[in-house]
C-alpha cells in the first residue's frame, strides 16, 4: 500500500516543494516545537475530552499532559497552559458541554452563511469526535474534528476547531467556502460513513493577547456548501499533489525528471518569521546536505517523521 498523505503535508507541498522535502521527506523538524501549533493541539485536546463527556477534572488533565512542560518565548507569553485551560473551559460553557442543557440561537450570518453566535449550545447531534479517516485508493488520509448531524435539517455536517490570533472577520471566515481541508475531509467522511455531507462548519476561537478569555471569542460560522462541481475541482488538486508527492517520495519510478523539487521563494518568510529551513535553501545546491548532517549533529534539528494516524 502507498504512503497516505493528509492536508498538512498537501498544504505544504503547494506552499514549496523544497520545504515539503526537508519536513516530510527527510523528517527534520526543530526540537522546540513552535507556541501556536502547541496551543492548538492542547485545545483541541481539550475540547475533544469535552465531547466525550469527561468531568471537568479530566479535561484539565488532559489539557495538562498536552502541554507538558512546554514554555512558551516571551514574545507570545500570553500563550501558556493555564490560558489554554481556560479556553477549554470557557468553551464548555458556551457550548452547553458538560455544563446547563443546550439552547440553540441562530442569527443571520456572514456571505449568506448561518452565524451561531457564542450562546449556550448549537442545534447538532455528534456523529465522529476527532475521528482519523483514510482514503488509500486515493492516498489520502486526516483527522476531522467533528461530524455532526443537524436537528434543523437532518444533514450531517464537518465541524473543524480553528485558534487564531487573527481577527474573526468576514473574510476570515470566508476563506473556508473555497478550503483544500475542507475538500478532503467532505470526501473522507463521505467515504467512511457512506452518506452525503452538507457542507463545512468553521468552530473558531480567538486568542487573545490579554491572555484570558471572553464569551465573544468563540464563533461557529455556516455552513459552507461545498457543490458537487467545486469538489470535483477541488480534488483533482488534491489529486495532483498527491501524484507529485508521490513522485518526490520516489514512489513512482515515471516522469523521473520531475524528482527534483521546486523552490518557492516567496515562501520563505511568513507569519513574520522565516521559514525553518531558510538557512539550507540559501546554501549552493552541493552544500545542503552536508549542512543537513551539521543540523542534525548539532541538535539544531531532529529527524520527527509525520504521521497523522498517530497524532491523537
């Protein structure tokens, strides 16, 4: 069977074949894992042990073992444990989870989506709580946070938690009626599940630089219809970068010219910060690998494979 690929790893194909090699080719990863991801994870821990329907007590357990003893750099120092246990609690509170029985509100809503504002509850039965799902025939594979069948309707529905420190605007929110994640995961719950999927429901959560949470932090837009044309288009994309993965991987033995992978420049600098490979790509060609093996030696780097199966 061949290697699964999730959008992780696509995403980053698109964004630089050369960066994709150096992390999900060659595994190298910095040992100080960067503070928004870690935060995210502990949060979606915490939510995810909410869906469960743990106590209180086990939540923030969980939230705990999530973060270790992770610390985060001064620049982002608002970002630490007890914030994020905070968000997780707060999140149980909005959303009627583990605390007062749920009472839907759904007001008018952003580019003709539906807006369920931060109120007890939303109208949804859980269906799969951040489930890992495979598509081998496809190569594809991911773990959608939650499928969930709406009362109103009857239909189901992906409902993926996003944090982000940007600001929850319209165009934020509308970034997910045309998303490569949301794409994949329609086509991977259908594929598990074997019934139809409505569209995409974006569950954010604002953080804060103040280091607290508000009750208006937490916002669950749509849906977001995904027509059966767009999908279409949507994976013969996804489709593309699996191939061309699989051709940098070396699982295909055609098209051997191609193995080479492209550089994007533009990509070197983003979210104020340089790429982590920055200093290899700067090198002359017959240079990187020797300052591959330095990296390694040094600690700078370690060899972390990706493996989204594991990732729960």
């Amino acid at each position: 069977m061949s290697k699964l690929y999730d959008f992780t790893s696509l995403s980053a194909l698109l964004q630089c074949e050369q960066e994709w090699t150096y992390r999900y080719q060659q595994h190298l990863a910095r040992p100080t894992a960067d503070v928004s991801p870690h935060f995210g994870t502990a949060v979606h821990v915490g939510v995810r042990a909410l869906f469960d329907g743990q106590p209180q007590e086990a939540v923030a357990d969980a939230v705990s073992a999530s973060w270790g003893d992770f610390v985060a750099p001064d620049k982002k120092a608002h970002l630490n444990l007890s914030y994020a246990q905070q968000v997780v609690e707060m999140y149980g509170e909005v959303y009627g989870l583990g605390g007062a029985q749920q009472v839907a509100t759904v007001g008018p809503g952003l580019g003709g989506a539906t807006h369920l504002p931060a109120s007890p509850a939303s109208p949804f039965e859980l269906v799969l709580n951040e489930h890992y799902l495979e598509a081998p025939e496809r190569s594809l594979c991911g773990i959608v946070d939650r499928v969930v069948r709406s009362k109103q309707d009857g239909a189901l529905y992906v409902m993926d938690l996003k944090t982000t420190g940007l600001y929850l605007g319209q165009a934020w929110f509308e970034q997910w009626r045309h998303s490569l994640q949301a794409a994949i995961y329609l086509d991977l719950v259908e594929l598990k599940l074997a019934q139809p999927v409505a569209g995409f429901w974006v569950d954010a959560v604002h953080l804060d630089r103040r280091g607290y949470p508000k009750r208006e932090d937490f916002m669950r837009v749509g849906p977001f219809p995904y027509s059966q044309e767009q999908r279409k288009e949507l994976r013969a994309l996804v489709d593309d970068l699996v191939f061309r993965a699989r051709e940098l991987s070396g699982e295909l033995t055609t098209h051997i010219s191609r193995f080479t992978p492209k550089k994007n420049p533009r990509s070197c600098f983003r979210f104020n910060a340089l790429c982590p490979f920055f200093q290899f790509c700067t090198l002359d060609p017959q240079d990187r690998a020797d300052a591959v093996r330095m990296g390694l030696a040094s600690g700078d780097f370690l060899e972390t494979p990706w493996e989204p199966s594991k990732r729960k």
